[in-house]
C-alpha cells in the first residue's frame, strides 16, 4: 500500500506538490496524469525518498518514508522498481549489467541471474543489445533498460515515471502491456505520464494532477486534462 | 555475504580494468607519492648511520694509579657496565696499551727508540667507557668522581676529537631533522595529490553513484569496489615503486659507501626488501582506499 497524506513539497518558491492526499492499494492500476510540470516526478521521488516533503506523511508499505534514516532507504528502494524518467541506467554498466545489478542487490544467485536477465531482455526486445553500453543505444531502448531492471526481481511495486516517453506507438503499446500484465500477477503499478493515448487505452484508475493539486481521482478513468 | 564480497571485489577488478587511463594514472602519481615515502625510510636510515659511526668515535678513558689491581680494575668496569647511561665497557691492560701504543707509532722513529730506551712499560692500564648517549658522558664523569674507587683514578680522559665529533653530530642531527621535515612535507604533498587524483576518478563516477543509492544498493555495496580499487592502485604502486628505486640505490651506493665506508645502501634496502615491501604495501593500500572511501562519501547523500 502506498499513501500520501496531505503531502505539500515546496522548492524555494515553487509548491511542486500542494496538500495532495491519495491511496493506492496492493494490486492497484494507478496512473497519474498530468502536463509538464504538474508534479509526476515529484511524486515518484517522495515515494523513494529521494526527497524530503516539506509537510505531510508518505506511507510505501510498512515504511514512513518522511521518517526514514538515509541508511534505511536502501531497503525501501529495493522494496520497489522504478523507472525513472531519465532512465538513470548506470553509464559503466552494459545493458545486461544493469539489468543484473537489481538482482543482486535482491540478493540473487548468480546461476538465476544468468537465467533472468537474457529472459527479460527477450521480453523487452533487446536481447541483441544486452553488451551494449546505455551510450550506445537509442532513447527508446534505455527505457526498455530500465523497465526490464525496474521489474526483473518482482517488486511489490513498480513505479513508472513517463516510461512511454521515448518510445514509438508500437513499443508503448508494448509497454503498456507489459506494465498491465505484471498488474495482473499482482504487482502495483503506478504509472505516471502525460499521454492523452496512454491513459484512455487502459481504462483503469486515474489520479489528474495540475499545478501540483489533485484535481480529480476516478476509478475508470480517462484524460481530462484540458 | 560471501556472493557480496565476492561481487565486490569482482566490480572493483572491472573498474580497474574498464578504467585504464584512469588507473594508469593514479598509479603514476602514486608511485611518485611511495617513492617519496622509500625515500623518507632511506634517508633516516642514512643519517642516522652516519650519526650512530660518528657517535661511535667518542668515548672516555678512565686511567688508574700504577698499583691499582687488575681485579680492582674490573670491578670498577662492573660498576661502570651498572649504569643505565653506558653502553660498553673495554678494559685495557697495561700490556695491551703498550701494544697499541707501539703498533700506532712503529714508524716513527723517535718514539719508538724512546720507548726501548725506556725499557719499561710508562702507559697505564685503562678503562674504555663508552656512554649510549654522547651527552650523558658528563654523568658518568660524575660518577667516577664522586666514587669511592676515585682514589684509584689517575686521570679521566675524553678523546681528543670529541668536541669534534660533538659538533659533527650535532649536524648530522640537525640535518636529520630538516631532513626530515622536507620530505615528510614532500609525502604529505605526494598523498594529496594522490588524494585528489583518486578523488578526481570518483567525481566522474558520481552519477553512478547516485544511480546505485537510487536503485537501492547500500552504501557498503557502493563502497566497496571503489575500496578494491583502491587497494589494487595501492599493491601496484607498492611493487613499482620498489622496482624502480632498486636500481637507483644500486647506483648510488658505492658512492655513498666511500663517505661511509660501514654503511652500505644496497645492503640495508637488499637486506630490508620485505620490511620495505611491507611498508610501501600498507601505505599505498591505505592511502588508496582512505582517500576512495572519502572522496565517494559526499556522493552517497542522495
Ligand atoms: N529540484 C528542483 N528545484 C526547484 N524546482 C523544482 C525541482 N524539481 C522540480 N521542480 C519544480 O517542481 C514542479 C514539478 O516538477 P515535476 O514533478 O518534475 O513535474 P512533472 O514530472 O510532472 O513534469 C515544476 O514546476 C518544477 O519546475
Ligand atoms: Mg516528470
């Protein structure tokens, strides 16, 4: 369960979020929906604590996240995937490397990280690419990248900040899927983007986000943005 | 635990071996950092062998009266040989005085046609005393003085040249000392720039390192290889540095041998290779992996 309680981030004068309350179950579908700017990214790093709200509690399974000590964020982060809106792939690491690395950092054996990581780059359509070096590959690849390392070790949560960005329609088609399948399995997904085609085509719940308030939260919901 | 430490040193290694020119360069700076370091062990070494043979040359003979015994003689050795401040005690005899006496003068012929013509012995048995510390030979002048055997004593000599000698070590100290300080000075300098090469590597590893806090790996974790890293510039360096210094001393030391005719350099650095090794291993390590762990701590905040 992840929920923010009256969470109000301010950076020196701009509120990036304004007293934003919101619940997400386990096995939810949640996007978050939103213009440039809105908040989206702010959210997703509340969640793991890579910034601080300047009021309210933020609840991500049994942590309080605004409570929590820099040592203890680790295990937080581990408790869920991100796919962050710049990628963030390890610029040393090739592409099965950094696909590797959240395994281990699960605690996996070699011998099963051997076995995961060409099965989800398959998955993500990059296995011809997995020695490659993130500046080798193109904007929609090191995306499939970080979706393939943000959900490799089964998160309960996977937190997706506009992971749909830089790819073609066929690959966010592709994406999406992906994203509703591992929901499916059970995985919470929060999916934040700003694609009017994104959000109608899963017709799941719906967080709208302007000027970093909550404008409206429907289940079912479409793209009312204006 | 042992998968980590394992995935560890394997990073570090990879590190090491993806960041060639990287590595190349630190090690340079930090063989220049460890030379100066061999140098600082080499230097003490020779100045304080040279001190130690000048020191050496200094000592003072306790004569006594003709009719003092020989056994009366020793025991004041003995006594003297009690003394915290003495080194060494040497006795002797009228008869081994006379030796020396005649061996040191064989070819002058003046003296010796005096001594035949004197017939006998005119030298006085004698005690060598030789203090540990050229200044305490006040002390146990002293001593002697205020014994109860001072009736036995003819006269207390110090050697001729010790003022000398005295002031001779006193410069072979104050050079010690400035020395010294040069090149601990150098070493610091040496260090930090070893420092800041290491922590220039790191800067350009900083967005990984916010990258791995981020996705949740602990600050041992990201520590670590930079820790093997570390410690590889460290045992590479140690060994070049030596590798490079052996020659040098090889050269220097017989020029060095014939101020100094007792020491020699190459045997002490052949004779202390280990010791040496040791020393280069356990600070270039340290140097290594101290400066990787401090300069990576500022980008483990995210
Ligand atoms: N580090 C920061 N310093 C100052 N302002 C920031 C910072 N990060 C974000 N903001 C501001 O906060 C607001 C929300 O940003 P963000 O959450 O990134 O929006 P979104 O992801 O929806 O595009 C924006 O107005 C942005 O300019
Ligand atoms: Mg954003």
């Amino acid at each position: 369960m992840i929920a923010f309680n009256h969470v109000t981030k301010q950076y020196n004068n701009t509120a990036a979020l304004d007293d934003v309350t919101f619940k997400v179950n386990p096995g939810e579908f949640v996007s978050i929906v939103g213009k440039s700017g809105a908040g989206k990214s702010t959210i997703v790093k509340l969640i793991i604590g890579e910034e601080r709200p300047t009021h309210g509690r933020i609840l991500v399974g049994s942590n309080e996240v605004n409570k929590l000590k820099s040592d203890e964020l680790p295990r937080l982060r581990r408790e869920v995937g991100i796919v962050f809106q710049d990628f963030k792939l390890i610029p040393t690491k090739t592409a099965a490397e950094n696909i590797s690395f959240a395994l281990e950092l699960a605690g996996r054996q070699q011998h099963e990280i051997e076995n995961l990581v060409p099965q989800m780059l398959d998955m993500v359509g990059l296995a011809d690419k997995a020695d490659n070096f993130p500046n080798e590959l193109s904007g929609g690849e090191k995306q499939r990248v970080a979706i393939a390392r943000a959900m490799v070790h089964k998160p309960a949560v996977v937190v997706a900040d506009e992971p749909t960005g830089n790819l073609d329609d066929f690959n966010t088609q592709e994406i999406i899927k992906l994203l509703l399948k591992i929901n499916e399995f059970g995985t919470t997904v929060i999916l934040s983007t700003h694609s009017r085609h994104v959000v109608d085509s899963i017709n799941k719940r719906v967080i709208s986000l302007s000027d970093g308030k909550i404008i409206s939260d429907e289940e079912k919901g479409k793209y009312t943005i204006l | 635990m042992a998968t980590t430490l394992a995935r560890i040193i394997k990073y570090g290694v990879q590190n090491f071996l993806r960041n060639g020119w990287l590595s190349a360069v630190t090690i340079l700076v930090m063989v220049l950092a460890l030379f100066v370091f061999n140098s600082l062990v080499i230097f003490n070494f020779l100045t304080d062998s040279a001190s130690f043979a000048l020191k050496d040359k200094i000592d003072i003979s306790v004569y006594f009266k003709e009719i003092t015994g020989e056994d009366d003689i020793l025991k004041v050795g003995k006594n003297l040989e009690a003394l915290p401040e003495v080194r060494a005690v040497e006795y002797i005899s009228k008869e081994n005085a006379l030796k020396i006496f005649s061996d040191a003068h064989k070819e002058d012929v003046v003296i010796s046609s005096a001594l035949e013509e004197l017939g006998g012995n005119p030298l006085l048995a004698s005690l060598n005393v030789k203090a540990k510390d050229p200044n305490d030979y006040d002390k146990i002048a002293s001593y002697l003085e205020n014994s109860s055997f001072f009736a036995a004593i003819e006269k207390v000599t110090y050697a001729q040249n010790q003022l000398v000698i005295n002031r001779l070590a006193q410069v072979v100290n104050a050079l010690e000392n400035v020395g010294i300080s040069v090149v601990i000075v150098l070493a610091l300098i040496a260090s930090l720039v070893t420092f800041n090469t290491i922590r220039l590597g790191i800067y350009s590893n900083r967005e990984e390192l916010g990258i791995m806090r981020l996705v949740g790996a602990s600050n041992k974790y990201i520590r670590g290889p930079y820790i093997v890293n570390g410690i590889l510039y460290g045992i590479i360096a140690g060994v070049l540095s030596l590798v490079i210094a052996a020659p040098i001393v090889s050269l220097a030391s017989p020029y060095l041998s014939a101020f100094m005719p007792d020491v020699s350099l190459s045997n002490y650095f052949y004779g202390n290779l280990s010791k040496l090794l040791g020393y280069q291993l356990m600070f270039g390590m340290l140097l290594g992996s101290v400066s990787s762990v401090i300069a990576v701590r500022r980008y483990l905040k995210i």
